[in-house]
C-alpha cells in the first residue's frame, strides 16, 4: 500500500469514527430530552401533591379547632 492509498484509509477511518460519534451524541440528546420531559412532568406532580397535602392539613386543622359536639 503506498502512502496515498495509506492516508485515504486513514480518512476514511475517521470518516467512519466521526459517523458513529454523531450517531451516539444524538442518541444521547434524545435520551436527555425525554429524561429532561419526565422529570418535568413528575416535579409538577409533587408540586400538585404537595399542595393538596397542604391543603387537607389545613382542612384538618380547621376541624381540631371545633368545640366538640354537644353529645360528647
């Protein structure tokens, strides 16, 4: 093999390298992506929850401080 078939193999090679490279970084942005979506959405899920817990304590509140009926 002589030096110029040598050096279009090598650019080949790194032709090919780059290729897969690209491939797997978008794989990876796409997985990042949907991870960045869930987490998203499961942080407005607990913000949710965790005001509807607020609000029954507050609720639960509002009965422990009711006089007891009169039958007790």
């Amino acid at each position: 093999m002589n030096s110029s078939e040598s050096l279009q193999q090598q650019i080949t090679d790194l032709e090919c390298k780059f290729a897969f490279q690209q491939e797997t970084i978008d794989t990876l942005n796409s997985e990042v992506t949907k991870q960045w979506s869930i987490i998203d959405a499961l942080t407005k899920k607990i913000e949710r929850m965790t005001n509807q817990l607020l609000t029954l304590d507050d609720t639960a509140n509002d009965t422990r401080n009711e006089p007891p009926p009169p039958h007790y």
